[in-house]
C-alpha cells in the first residue's frame, strides 16, 4: 500500500504516514511518498518566519493539536508540530521524501512572499532565478543547504529514502518537464520514468 501527494498533500502523507502504516496488517507492504511536501520552517527575506505564521492560523483553525504526534508535542508547539523537520525522523513506516532544494512554492511564497518584501526588492528573482542577484543566490543556497542538513539523518536509514535535485521546480512526480522528459534528473544515468 502506497500512501503519496504532492505540495500540500505531500505535507498530509508525512503527517499521517504512521496512521496510514497503523491500518495494515504486518504482513503488508506500506510505503509513504511525499513530493514537495517538506516545507521548511524558514525565515523569509525580511527576517520574518512567513510560513509559521501562516502554519499557526492552520493549527489554530483546524484545532490540530489533537491530531499532531505525540512525540512531537512533548517538547515543542503544536505549530513547530507542522513542520517536517520536526517530524520525520520519528516515522517508523518507510518514508520516500521527493523534494527540489530550491523548491519554487516555498521561494515564492516563504522565503520571498511578497508581505516580506513590500518595496519588490526579490519580484524578478522569486519568479525568474536567472534575475537573481549574488546576495540573493546565496540567500538561496543557505536554504538549500538547511534542507539537506534536515534530511541528512533522516536518510541513513535503510528504510527511508531521500531524493533532493536542486530544480526550481514544485510537485515533480505529477509534472513532465520535471519527471517524464529525457533531461529529467537521473542517478546513474537511470531517469524514473518507465521506457527510457
């Protein structure tokens, strides 16, 4: 049994992959796929945490505290509880996590939202990379390393598995441009998509 989404979706497989695990016998295979669903708990280009504020009107909304793991309400909020990073490395069902390192929704709308940027300093390069100053890039590069710094655990173990390309890309497995072409990323010289 495969539990899988993307962006949002790919948020709700991680949050429940051990609740969807917990529903089969153990004599069934059950795997998790998260494609674009590791949002980082990030501070935006104004010094801010956009996506926290935003993740805490969701908990409060939502009433999520009573639905977020246990483990992890034991030593943090039930916001923190939201993020990923918190999380993956006590989920006990296999768990693949597809993700691009300069993930495009979370540059657009965490890390260079326009509430951070009122004066459009980051306009041209949060919407075109190639319009990206050097201050900005390596504004950039320190998110992408943050993101593999958080995974880097979480990926020694053999029932996991981690795949991060540093694509300005969001939502991979369901996108041609991204999965299905003949440049799309490969390991080995081996594409994902059958017939290659």
């Amino acid at each position: 049994a495969l539990l899988s989404g993307c962006s949002a979706g790919g948020l709700a497989v991680i949050l429940r992959c051990d609740d969807f695990g917990n529903m089969f016998t153990l004599s069934t295979k059950v795997k998790c796929l998260s494609d674009a669903g590791f949002f980082l708990d990030a501070i935006d280009v104004s010094g801010g945490r956009s996506l926290r504020r935003l993740y805490a009107g969701v908990v409060k909304l939502h009433n999520l505290e009573t639905k977020l793991p246990r483990y992890c309400l034991n030593r943090l909020n039930p916001t923190s509880c939201f993020f990923p990073q918190n999380l993956i490395n006590q989920i006990k069902t296999p768990l693949f996590i597809l993700n691009a390192a300069y993930d495009s929704w979370q540059i657009q709308e965490s890390l260079a939202p326009k509430s951070a940027d009122p004066s459009g300093r980051w306009n041209d390069c949060r919407l075109n990379y190639a319009k990206c100053n050097a201050s900005q890039i390596q504004f950039l590069q320190g998110f992408r390393t943050r993101m593999v710094n958080l995974v880097k655990s979480f990926a020694n173990t053999s029932k996991n598995g981690v795949f991060l390309n540093s694509c300005f890309a969001h939502c991979q497995t369901e996108r041609y441009d991204t999965w299905y072409s003949k440049n799309s990323p490969a390991v080995k010289n081996k594409l994902w998509f059958f017939g290659s």
